[in-house]
DNA sequence: CCTATAATGCTCTGTTGGAGTATAAGACAA
DNA sequence: TTGTCTTATACTCCAACAGAGCATTATAGG
C-alpha cells in the first residue's frame, strides 16, 4: 500500500522486478472538452456518432500533457486551439480493462468550430442536447417541471430517514432553484451529478454491476434526460462547461471563441449561449467597454436588421496588462 | 504519436505488441500539500529535511484518486483530512529516471497540526520560508524593496528587443505590486513563475542541463530567495497557497484549519496568516456572521489579555445548505 | 411616412464593501 | 480604587457597483 516516498518503511516487491515501469504500469488518456460557439448554440466536438469526446493516449514522445494535447488536437483538426486548460484528473478501476488503471487527464479548449479534412467521424453538436435542462435562455425549460422535477422529488422523498429525506430536498431545491430559489447557472456538475444519483441517467446503469442496480436507478431512462455518452463523458463534459460558465465571469476568455472582429451583440449572445442565460445588454455593454477590454475597428456592419453596429476588436493587450481583467457578465435576474 | 481514439488511423506498435499495458507505461505519483495553521503560522508538511512534499506512488489497489491519497495520508500521519481538492496533473520527461514518464497528481489537504507517531522525518514548516516574499502581515516585507526588486528590473531590462522589455516590466509591476498597483496575495504562482524565469530560483538551475544555462540564471542564488525544494516542489506548493487564498474567499474551508470551538479573532489571525495580509476586523466579523457560518456556543475564553471574546463553532449545516456560501474575507487594502 | 429592430446614451436605486468612530468588558499595575 | 491597556462588539458613513429601466438614434422595408 501507499507509503510516502522517501519515507518508505519497504520497497515495494514490482519495485524490484519489472524492468522499465518501475512501478505499477498505469496508462494515461487525454481527453479534450473542445468548445465552439456558432450560430448562437454552444458546441463540443464529439466522435463516435457523438456519443465521445475526443480522447487519445498520452505518449512518451510528449514533452508535457498540455504539449500533447495540443499537438494532438491540431494536428486531427487543424483548430487553432486559442485558450487551454486543465480540468480534472481521475482514475477509475472500471475504466480499463482487465482492472489495469487508466489515468484520464481531461482539458477545456476553446477554438472557432470549423470541419477540417481528417475528422473522419468528428462532428460539433450542441451542448445542450446532452443537457437540455441547462438552457434557460427562453426562460426555465418546461421539461423541467414537467419530467425533472417530479422524479427528483420522488427521489428525495423516498428515504425512511428524514435526515436524509431533508437533505436530497435540498439538494434538488439549490440545484434545480426550487422555492423562490435563483437558478445558479454554474451548478451544472451538481446537477448532472444528482440526476445521476436520482437514477434518471443511464449512464448510472451501466457503472452498477448487475444485480447492484438501486431501486429506481435505469428502470426508465427519462425522457428529456438528454443524450448519453460513453464511460463518464458526460460528468467531463458537465465539468467543462461548468468551469466554463465560472471562467467567463473573472477572466476574458469568451474571445477565443469570437471572430477577429464582431459587434458587441454578437459577444453577447455568445456570452448567453454559454451562461444559457439572458444579460442585461445596456449593462453588458457598460461592462465590456469601462474594461478597456475592446476597442473599435471604425467600421460597421451592414447588419441584421436595426441600426448599425460597430464593429469591435479584442484588445489582447489587456491579457499581459492585467492580472485579473475579467468580463463579469451581468446575468439578468428576471 | 497521438490520434483521437476510435478515429485512430493506425493502431500503434505498443498496442499489439504490449500484454497487459497496453499502451505506453507511465508511473503516476501523488503529491499532497498538506496544511495547518498553527500559532499563526501557515504551515505544511514536509520530508527529506524539509526539502520535499509528501508523496508517493498511485497503485492498483487505490479505488480511486482521491481516496488514494486519503487513504495513503490518513495511514501516514493520522491527521484527520477534513478537506481534500486536486490540484494540478503534470508530467515532464524530466522527472522520471531514464525517460520513462511519470505523472504527478497533486493534492490540497486541510488539517490541524498534529505530530503522529510513524512520521519519521516529516516535519511542519511555515510556507513562508519556502516565499518570505508572500507575508504581507507585518506589511511589505522589506526583501522585496532590497533584494527582488532590483534584481527583477535588471532581469526586465535586460533585453534588446523594447517590447519584451515592457511585458517584463509589466509582469514584475503586476505581480509584485510596483507602481502604486496594489498587491494581490493570489498572484503567488505568478510571482514565483517570474522569480523562476529570471533566474532568481535555485531550481532554475538544476533544470537546465549544463551548457544550456541562460546568462544570469542561478549565478548568485539570492539570499532571502527562500528555501528551495527538490524537483518542481516549490511550483507544486505555490499552486496550493495560490488556490487556498482564492478559496477561502468563496468557501467556508477556513474552518477544517480551526479547532472545534475558537473566537473570531482566533478565526481571523488564521485567514490572516492565509492570506499573508491584515483584514479589517469590523468588517469581518460583520461577514463572518451576516452569513451564518458560526453559532455561539455560549462560553467565552478566559482569554488574552483583553474582554473575554464568545466562542463560536461553525455551523456544518450550511456546508449542505448553500451552493456558494463564501468567506469573501474582507481584505484591508492599507 | 410609418414601423420594426437594433444600437446607444443616460438615470435611478438598492446593495455591498472598505473604513472609521464609539462603547463595553475584562486584566493588571500603580 | 483608579487609571490604563487590550480586546470585543455595536454602529455609522460613504463611494463604487450592479441591476433595471427609459429615452433617443439609426437603419431597412413596406
């Protein structure tokens, strides 16, 4: 068992036999949460009939992880891949086979969604047809009470011990912003997770060994739950956009996902495509502008319809001049 | 090198050759920044004559990440882990012995101090000998002025090309705070990145192969640059203050450092020591207790000098009651 | 010319966070 | 006993900011 190095009481007996992994063999995976914004919807790249996130080994020749991932990424997409970031290290005995330990490393990038010869079978697809729940933009999705809730509900209230009972009520109510509660558009892994818990995922199924299956789990896997992945893309797929939605609040990084030059409104409707909420545009403006954090090309756009907008530029300045910039993206509260 | 999986264009070598790794072997180690603070100090746990942070290898048996380490830690040192978070995975080429790679998985850990028996050489040290530059308490310590400052403008205008001469100057104005900018205690990866970069580290030097040594790298390895680790260990613990003092400022994790009952001074000399600054007392506990995070448990300390202060305990309800809660610690800017 | 749609400018207001003042309650020394 | 030191604790002030709404301007299309 674990003993701290250096400080190990015996050397462990693999440490004497195998010949180059000095330790216990364990193979690592990179698996990359690449986001694109187009046409107003939020998008991953997905393979696999858009059941996978896009995942490869990490390999000896890589001189460090994030290296390797973006190696890797640019070379099958061709993606300029603007903003990368680690998300989240896990391990899980059921992940490999034969009980050998797979180490995934998974990454957020965001780039300019764009086909590129080689992704034979890669395709962007909107997020929230794996999270439906997760768009509030036209206001609090239906599905919600009308398929969510009521099993959740059910869930919580189905344990002997009021504590417990207390608790998952809870839970549900912050999440899901029960009872006069303001929906937190960041809490997107909480939810997945607790759908998860609740059984209204099949994804949950297929972890439990057969037989182990808790009541409720699977029995029907909801309608309106969104698509499944394989293995635990969905839980990695969660935690990017969650981290994403936090990101965009105190760092500029929304403007990865622009064109060279774009009108304030379209970097709005990107901001409410990953916030999956509606911002106060007056403030929004007021927001990006008192930052410094645009200036103006001195053109305009023939436009969609109204008067026309200027067109804006990303001063990328702004990235080695401050600490913290930030767009802290006003979130309308109606 | 790298594919995405399942549109792998060829599978390689390793894949049919290798039995049961089937893929490159890799190594993952643990590391853990284990914290306390006691007596006003911020404190980590450290082996090898304070030279190391503890860690030790990922096995098969480990059920998962995070309760390896718990697990391994607990079994160590019989420190009560009250709260555990990963922090960073990385993998160099350089760390592993003849080009194998290893991964290291690093760990945040919040405990009290607490000697055990079985920990040989493991010792608790202030952070801030390892970055005497990060304590701010006592106001700017006086080694920035003397010793890091010029060296750090020397390094910033060393450069022919102007425009790297400015970014420079900008980065050691950001992070240290020059120019009537104020200090961010956050910075302190950012801070220790650029003390690495000019050569002001011991560790530089031992990264570089020789020959490849920039000009001014580790010639003199300034006094009062703090005390050095082994490997990259120093980078691994700045990344565990950076992320701790963020923390504390939107989670209620200062209390795993606090004992069972405790005054709120106590409570706040340990933010205090966290955040390497003074914070306004009023408003403090003006924040502290308009959030509810502690009741008073009806006794006052005999106490230090002054009138006796109520104790208080920390409500662990709202733990499970609120999504964000949040010590936003009220940071004086004096 | 009228209407729809945006862009853009400005105001109002409640909340919050930083900072200071004032008072209370003990310990301890003269 | 009294004054002083130290800390606890209660309140007040003020500036900055964020949410929200109103008003005006500029186009396109009928």
């Amino acid at each position: 068992m674990g003993t701290f190095r250096e400080i190990g009481i015996a050397a462990e007996a693999s440490k004497l036999a195998a010949p180059v992994p000095a330790r216990d063999a364990i193979a690592a995976d990179l698996i990359a949460v690449l986001v694109a914004v187009t046409s107003g919807d939020p998008r991953v790249l997905t393979i696999q009939d858009q059941s996978a996130l896009p995942s490869g080994p990490f390999e000896l020749a890589h001189r460090s992880l994030q290296a390797g991932l973006r190696a890797w990424v640019e070379r099958q997409t061709r993606l300029p891949l603007g903003y990368v970031e680690q998300l989240y290290t896990f391990a899980d005995r059921d992940r490999g086979s034969a009980g050998q330990h797979v180490i995934s490393i998974s990454y957020l990038g965001l780039t300019r969604e764009q086909l590129a010869s080689g992704e034979h079978e890669a395709s962007w697809r909107s997020w929230y047809s794996y999270f439906p729940w997760e768009d509030h933009r036209a206001g609090t999705p239906p599905m919600i009470e009308a398929a969510l809730l009521p099993r959740l509900e059910a869930w919580a209230n189905a344990p002997q011990n009021p504590g417990l009972r207390q608790d998952r009520g809870q839970r549900v109510a912050i999440t899901f912003g029960g009872g006069g509660r303001a929906w937190d558009e960041e809490l997107v892994l909480q939810r997945y997770e607790l759908l998860y818990e609740a059984g209204l995922i099949p994804e949950a199924a297929r972890a439990s060994p057969p037989g182990t299956l808790r009541p409720g789990v699977a029995a029907t896997p909801l309608p309106g739950a969104g698509q499944p992945m394989i293995l635990d893309h969905r839980r990695i797929l969660a935690t990017g956009i969650a981290r994403l939605r936090a990101k965009i609040k105190y760092r500029p990084v929304v403007f990865e996902l622009m064109p060279e030059t774009f009108t304030l409104l379209q970097l709005q409707r990107c901001v409410e495509a990953l916030a999956g909420r509606l911002v106060h545009k007056q403030n929004f403006r007021r927001l990006i502008e008192q930052q410094d954090l645009v200036e103006e090309t001195g053109e305009t756009t023939p436009d969609t319809g109204g008067r026309p907008a200027k067109l804006f530029r990303f001063r990328r300045e702004v990235l080695t001049q401050r600490a913290i910039a930030g767009t802290k993206l006003p979130v309308s509260r109606a």
